[in-house]
C-alpha cells in the first residue's frame, strides 16, 4: 500500500522523515491485523518490517511502536498522518490520544481544530471531513455530541478522537472529578468501559517516555487498545519497540532544525562561581545582541516579518532563578538594557504573577513582546514550542541526559521552516 503513504505524503506536506516513519508502519501494518494477531505475532513482524530489523518488544499488554522523533521534526503531525492511514487501510474509527500533562493536553485540544495553524490533519480536511473530538471536558456528553456535530455545516467524519490528560484516566479515589470510571446512565457504563469496549482503539501517546511508571501503564493496559503508537524525542531506556529513529545530527544535517554549537571560555581559572555566571550571561546575551541584527537584515532583505530572537537561561532552583533576574533587571547590568525583559518560569509561581508569565510565554514570538530571555528550573521540558530560540544558556548541572536533551529540544525548531544557508540563523548556540 505504499501509494496511501505517498498520497498521504502529498496531501500533508510530509517532510522526508514522517514520511519514512510512516512508510514503516505500512510495511508492519499490510504483514498483520491488529484486531486479530497475538501481540507476540505483530511483534515478531514488526522485528522483520521495522527500520534496522531491530528485535521489537513491548512492555504493555498490546503491541506498541515507538517513534524515536527529534523535537523540532513534526511529531504531531506524523500522528495525524498514522490516524488517517490505519482509518483509510484498516477502517479503525477510533483513536485515543494521550498527553503527559495539562500544557500538552491543552495544545493538542486546540490542533484538533480544523482552522488552527497547525492541525493536526492539515491538508485531510476535503478527504476526511471534521473528526468528532471528545476530551476531558466535553466526554459526559458522549456520544450527544455527534447528534450536534452533524448539525454544523462541515461534512462530518467517522473518525472519533478522544484526547485526554493521562491524569484523568486513572482509576483512583482522586478520580471523583473526571468520573472517568464512573457508571453513566448516558452510557450504560463508564467512559473507561466504553472504550474498552472499541474493537479498534489505537492509543497513541505523545511523550510516551512519561507513560512507564506502573499505574500509568495499567491505566492505559485497561482501555484495551488494539495497537499503540509511541512518539518521543527521549524514549524510555532500553526501549525495544523502536520501530523509527530519526535524532538531532539527522535532523540538523538534513536541514529541518538548527545545529547546535556549544560555545564557551576557557580562561575561568581564578574566577569565582558568580563572576564565571555573570560571564556566560554576558557572553550569551553579546552573540543574543548580535543575532537581532543578523535576523533584522535578513527578514528586511526577504520581506518577511521581523523575527525576534529569544535566550532560555537554564537555573538550578526557584532562589538562583531570583538571583540571576536580579542581576539582570539591575540597572548596573549593561546599562540596564535588559530591565523588565526577562521573566521567571518555575513550579512555585503563583496567582498573578504566575498568569502573567504564562501568558508572556505563549505570546514570546510576537514582537509586540517586551521579553527577551527565559529563566526556567527545569519546568521548560516538553510542550513549549517556539521557533525563535537561538541561545541556551545552561548555569545548572542537568540532573539527567532526557531533562538535558529536553531543554536542548526547546531552541532546534526554525523560524523560517528550513535552514537558510546563513550559519547564525541556522544554528543554536549553547554557552
């Protein structure tokens, strides 16, 4: 069925690398059938048909790939891709998309909107209609709502999506708020029951690396998925399900994110720990200082909009985070050239200032923007997805390589969609 990947391929706009992710599903998925094989069976196709012939094992009670997928590639829109090739191939309907926390949850929700910039089936919209969606906030109206869907002026599709936070799907004494596994007259059962109850639910897991913890799994374990799907920039270790690789050094040779370059001093000796920080800071914000410049011409010379570059200071702790604001925010500091641009993002914000931040973030791209620089205590790892980050600048010891690499991940997208060929816009520089 290799013509479905390509038509897909077209209707997408599908870089190189979903497509050949998705090319691999299609040679696993036209060998078995998910509804019927045991799991050990698809496994050992999966073996034969993955990329390399890994050995592919699962540790959930279905059959589960993962796709190992650089941040920055398009991991969400090769999810998109997979849905719409096991409904057109295989028939299945219904699809459960999992996020590991409310900022991802959220993100999705809003990319199941057809009109969003970055739907998730971007470019389907003609072929497969308007999926119904069910989340964490509309699910009791399950199935009411299609009777309201098919009343809009969309052609309405067969497809179900039902989104969800994995916090709302455990069946515990703290659920009485989702009600998840609660009977519903409505339904005749729970919501859990009644997806288990699909003979073709696929689960696909965004971040799946956050899902192996023992209540996560049984969790999902008890929805009953036909097949999982995996998509993760830092998969678990070991992981044996991989069916699809594609890392950071493919993804910035090839030309769909920056290079990074780790820059630095190496005349510290005789400086103490503050002065050595205060330097990279310096450092970090001089090539920041010299990026607007570059990006001003470019965006002047190809008449386009003005991208501002953005720094992520990487801090041990919520009272380092304050010390260095303080540093920067002082008048003493160049001049004051930085007071009022720099903000705070950590767990034990709250209240206002921690609305204001947020919203502040979010909007980081626009240049309406005062904020230049992001001081973060290891709360940046997984859904804030900009373009316009070009320095890291790291003054804590990374407690693990998946929190390093997850903070790397933040700054490899490009704003201009591909590499330019101008090697300070193309590039992310670490200090």
């Amino acid at each position: 069925m290799a013509d479905i990947v390509t038509k897909i391929k077209y209707a997408m706009s599908l870089r190189a690398p979903q497509e050949t992710a998705l090319s691999y599903l299609d040679a696993i998925s036209v060998h078995c059938d998910y509804r019927k094989d045991s799991k050990e069976t698809i496994e050992a196709v999966a073996s034969e048909y993955g990329e390399n012939k890994r050995k592919v094992k699962t540790k959930f009670a279905f059959p589960s790939f993962c796709y190992a997928m650089a941040t920055g590639i398009g991991k969400t829109r090769l999810m998109g891709a997979c849905i719409y090739y096991l409904y057109k191939t295989k028939g299945y309907r219904h699809f459960f998309i999992l996020a590991p926390n409310s900022t991802i949850y959220e993100k999705l929700r809003k990319e199941s909107i057809p009109n969003h910039p970055k739907y998730i089936f971007s470019g389907l919209q003609t072929e497969m209609g308007r999926p119904r969606v069910y989340d964490g906030e509309n699910y009791d109206r399950y199935p009411l709502q299609q009777e309201q869907m098919e009343l809009t002026l969309q052609k309405s599709s067969e497809i179900q999506l039902f989104i969800f936070n994995i916090g709302k799907i455990f069946n515990s004494r703290a659920d009485s708020q989702f009600n998840f596994h609660k009977f519903k007259e409505t339904l005749g059962a729970s919501f859990a029951d009644v997806l288990a109850g699909f003979d073709d639910l696929v689960i696909c897991m965004d971040e799946s690396h956050r899902y192996y913890a023992p209540a996560s799994m049984k969790a999902i374990n008890d929805l009953k998925p036909v097949l999982g799907l995996e998509f993760t920039a830092t998969p678990k270790k070991p992981s044996k399900n991989i069916i699809y690789a594609y890392d950071i050094a493919k993804g910035a040779s090839e030309g769909y994110l920056k290079i990074p370059v780790v820059t630095g001093r190496s005349n510290i000796a005789g400086y103490s720990k503050d002065d050595i920080e205060e330097m990279k800071i310096r450092d970090g914000l001089a090539l920041h200082e010299r990026r607007k410049s570059v990006l001003r011409e470019y965006c002047s010379d190809n008449n386009i909009n003005t991208v501002k570059p953005i720094v992520l200071i990487a801090c041990k702790d919520t009272e380092h985070a304050r010390k260095i604001r303080a540093l920067i925010d002082a008048d003493t500091f160049q001049n004051g050239k930085y007071k009022g641009r720099a903000i705070e993002i950590h767990s034990k914000q709250t209240g206002e200032e921690s609305e204001e931040n947020i919203r502040l973030l979010l909007s980081i791209e626009d240049a309406s923007n005062p904020i230049e620089i992001v001081l973060h205590v290891y709360k940046l790892k997984e859904g804030w997805d900009v373009n316009n980050l070009f320095t890291i600048i790291p003054l804590n010891a990374a407690q693990s390589d998946i929190l390093a690499m997850q903070t790397l991940g933040r700054g490899l997208r490009l704003p201009f969609g591909k590499q330019t060929g101008n090697e300070e816009l193309d590039t992310l520089d670490i200090g």
